[in-house]
C-alpha cells in the first residue's frame, strides 16, 4: 500500500517543483483526405481533425483532474501537408489555403498548436514541396496555431543544400511577415535533420506516412524535479549523481506512461510513444540550465557544459526507456534559449554564445532553439547556419534542428518578448563573416560513410 | 476496484477531520484507511477511500473537496491512487 511519504512526495513534485505532462497529441493521418479538387480536400481535412480529436481536450482535462496532474497542452500533429496538397494545390496560395483550415480545425477542438504544415525534402524537393515551403512565411502569418516544420537533410540521404539555402530565406521571410508581433512567426518554423515520425513536440510535431491512422504521443517534462533532486547529492561522484538523475527521470515518466495509457483507451486511439524530455518553461525552477548549475558548473556556457549536458541527457534516457513501453520523438533535454531563464541569464551574463550552444546540440535531443539573433542577418547566414546544424546531425545520427528567430528592427543587445510558454530572449550576436559563396553553390552534400568512425 | 487517496495539508485547526469525512459520508465515499502526521509543522493526512459508490464522479468530489479545502483553509488533493502507484511501484 502506499505510504504518506510517497504521496507527499508527488505532490511536491506537482506543486513545488513544476512536474507536469508537457503535451498530449494526438497524431492524425490526412493521407485519406487527399483530393485533387482544392475545396474538397479543405473539407476533408477539416471533418477528419475536428471528428477524431473532438474529445481530445476535455479528455485531456478530465485526466488531469482525476490524477492531479497537469497536463499543459492537448495538440494534434497531422501528415506533412506537402504530400498532402500535391494534387490540388497549383500555387502558394492553394497551400495557404490548408494552412487556414488546419487552423480553423485546431480552434474548433480547442487545441493550441497544430503540427505538420511540413515538408520532408532530404533528398530533393517535388515542386508541390517547393510551394508548400515557399507558402510558409504567408501561412504562419495569417494563422494563429498551425506550426511548420521542414527537413533538410538526413544520414541517409545527405543534406539538400538547395532546401537548406532556400530555409535561409523562408525564415527570413518569415520573420518579416511577422514582424508586427516581433517575428513570431519564426518561432512556429523549425528546419529538422534526420526529423522524427513520431514527435509530440510543437513546433517540429507531424504525423509521420508510417503511422498508423491515429494515435496517442505523450511528452512528459520536469526538470524542476530533477534540479531538486540533484539538490541532495551536492559534491557526490558522478556515479551517484547519474543515479539519482535515473531514478528521477523512472518516476517522471512513469507519470507520462499511466496518462498516455488512460488517454489512449479513453479516447479509442492506439497508444504512440512517450517522448522522454525535459522540457524547460520560463516558470522559476522549470529550468535545464539550473540543472547543469546544480551539476556544478557557475553559469551554463563554462567549461564542462558540454559533458554535463551528455551525462544528463542519456541518464534521462536510460530511467525513461525503464518507465515506458515504447519511447521515441525527440527524447532527452532541451536547450531552448528564451523558454529557459537559466539559459536568458547565462546569456546576459555573458557566459553562453550561439557556436557553445552548437557544440551542446551534438549531445543533446534537438538543436539551436528559440534563439533569437539580429533582424538584418543575411539569409545566407541562416543558410549557414542551418547547414551546420544538419550536417552535426547528419554524421551523429540524432536529430538536430534549427528554429532561430532573426528579430526584424532589433539587434544586439535589446530583448524580445513571445510570451506565454515560447517566453523572451537576448538577441545574440551571429559571426559577421560571410558564407555566401558555400551556400549558393546548389545541390547536395552526400550521405556520410558509416565506417572509419573516428 | 479503484482507490482514491485523499491528502489534506494545511494549519492544524479543530475538526478538519470532521468536515472532510462528513463530506465523504454524504457522497457515500467509504474510507479504506486513514494515516496523519505533521511535517514541517504542518498537518498532514492521507485517505484511502473508495468512491465507486457515490454518484458523483472523481472530478467532481476533487472539484468540490478543493472548494471545502478553502473554507476550511487547507489544500485538500483528491486523486486517482495509480498515479502513486505507477511512480512509486514497480
């Protein structure tokens, strides 16, 4: 039976130290849906999300009070619409079209964020995918919660320097179509190496073509909990230090197992995976960066951030994999700048600059996130930038993505504010010198060889 | 059958047991086991009850045991006991 400590133990970490399930999404296939007559297909899209996630957000609700747990988020990730729309759509426009009814239908179901306005284009673009891609500034512009994502590269495939170049640009551009709201728009638009099928998280979710029709993905978070757990075994050698991050990580996704099993038969939608994370919020104490402090470095961005960041994120794996049936999407720990105010503060302090956080992105699950950088850096810088990263990503094997935020009208030195959980950043400076010549060369960099490794 | 743990955390006041069980027996909640201690000066109970009975549901009783929690100016939890059980036991 279980025992007041236990129970006041969970508690605490509910109330006092920000435990919650990050998101609950429910991923939708619209392969079904696709029409080569334009308005039909909206139809279809739009009967098709709003009947299977009806009950999405009061279930979500009602398990949340029963369990007195919070459950932040109820989103839906759909397939990437760039194979969706290929048949009816004949201009960027015609895609901007699914964009407003992808959002009508999250509104309708009371969602915050749908997932998958996307383009898989590692190899080469089809020229749907290119006006899909060319669509996103104006689409992310003129809806509220639909989120973009593009994948530019894989170990697979190699990196589509074309798609990459082209980003450079669409952000850019998106960043200035956005620019009334402090280029929001850019932090709904992620550009993905190696992208997973699977993933819960906003903005980079879509509904890979192979799942299965509908199911149930679940990302836990907490790393409040763990920062107070690390609290207890200040000064011990690393091997206890990795146990009580495992033995955390154990109990936190335990809590993302038992919501995603209820939430899946409550809802009649096969259970996905849950996606291991520690996913920061600007809350006090929600923090990854106070979690590498703890670990004992003075501000993130020292010497050591880089292997504390490594031991953390693969502790938090292997107590996860224990906790849950099946595991995917991003897992591991985040490192977004302004959704972190352990990361704001390392940043203002000095401590923390974009080529450390690269280096932290070959050993953590994503990449360069929620950074904002000055509104006249060139597209080729971004081009640039896009490339480092998927090419980290592409020779380790993991997932690696871009989603900065070049702030149109501000630079260096000033701040911008999201608000809500997408919280506020510094603007950080970008390496001045010039990769124009790299970028516009055009066409592919090839897969990596997998042997030779050094 | 389901378990529900009722916890009560808050200042040690006259008949915070009494009201809390009074509302159970009202909504015809049945009460497996009862444990209290004080921590950090702070009173602290645990109930284990079985609310198959009552016509209300889960989310009601926590909804409106929170309401009474205020009254009385402690924090009264009511959840479903497989989130302790899933995070506690293998």
């Amino acid at each position: 039976m279980i025992n007041i400590f236990e129970v006041n133990e969970t508690n605490k970490m509910i109330e006092q130290e920000n435990l919650d399930v990050r998101t609950i999404t429910m991923g939708i296939s619209l392969l079904d849906c696709i029409d080569s007559d334009l308005e039909t297909m909206n139809r279809k899209i739009y009967d098709k999300i709003t009947t299977r996630a009806r009950d999405l957000v009061s279930t979500g609700e009602k398990i949340s009070m029963e369990y007195g747990i919070p459950i932040v988020n109820k989103r839906i990730s759909v397939t990437p619409i760039g194979l969706i729309g290929g048949a009816a759509c004949k201009s960027s426009e015609d895609f901007v079209s699914i964009a407003r009814t992808l959002d009508e239908a999250a509104k309708k179901v009371g969602v915050n964020f749908i997932g998958g306005y996307t383009a898989l284009v590692s190899k080469g673009m089809t020229p749907a995918e290119e006006l899909l891609i060319r669509s996103i500034p104006q689409a992310l512009a003129v809806t509220e919660r639909v989120c973009s994502s593009v994948n530019v590269g894989s170990t697979k495939t190699g990196i589509d320097m074309d798609a990459v170049k082209l980003m450079g640009e669409i952000v850019l551009e998106t960043a200035k179509a956005t620019r009334e709201q402090d280029s929001l728009g850019c932090a709904k638009l992620v550009v993905f190496c190696n992208a997973p099928d699977d993933n819960p998280f906003m903005a980079g979710a879509f509904h890979g073509v192979t799942e299965a029709d509908c199911i149930i993905n679940v990302g836990v978070s907490g790393p409040g909990v763990v920062k107070t757990a690390l609290k207890e075994v200040r000064g011990a050698d690393f091997e206890t230090l990795c146990e009580t991050i495992k033995r955390t990580a154990f109990k936190v996704t335990r809590v993302g197992q038992l919501v995603a099993q209820e939430a899946s038969k409550r809802l009649n939608v096969p259970f996905g995976i849950v996606d291991l994370s520690l996913a920061p919020t600007p809350a006090i104490g929600d923090s990854v960066a106070e979690i590498l402090e703890e670990i004992g470095l003075e501000r993130v961005g020292a010497p050591g951030t880089t292997a504390a960041l490594a031991l953390l994120n693969d502790q938090v794996k292997k107590g996860g994999v224990m906790a849950a049936t099946a595991v995917g999407g991003l897992s591991g720990a985040f490192i977004p700048v302004s959704e972190d105010q352990g990361m704001i503060d390392a940043v203002n302090a000095g401590a923390l600059t974009i080529e450390k956080l690269e280096a932290m992105t070959c050993v953590c699950s994503v990449g360069l996130d929620m950074i904002a950088i000055p509104g006249d850096t060139k597209a080729s810088t971004i081009a640039g930038i896009i490339a480092d990263e998927a090419a980290i990503g592409m020779v380790n094997q993991k997932t690696t993505a871009v989603r900065v935020i070049p702030v149109i009208g501000k630079g260096v030195g000033e701040t911008v504010e999201f608000g809500g959980l997408l919280g506020y950043a510094p603007i950080m400076p970008v390496n001045q010198f010039s990769c124009d010549a790299f970028v516009e060369r055009g066409g592919r960099i090839p897969a990596p060889i997998h042997s030779f490794k050094n | 059958m389901k378990k529900t743990i009722i916890t009560v955390v808050g200042n040690d006041t006259v008949g915070i047991i009494a009201k809390v069980c009074t509302y159970l027996a009202e909504n015809n909640v049945n009460i497996l086991d009862i444990s209290q201690t004080i921590v950090q000066g702070y009173f602290n109970m645990m109930m284990v009850a079985d609310t198959s009975a009552s016509e209300k549901d889960t989310g009601t009783i926590s909804k409106e045991l929170g309401v009474l929690g205020d009254e009385i100016g402690v924090l009264i939890r009511c959840q479903h006991e497989d989130i302790f059980n899933k995070m506690h036991r293998i």
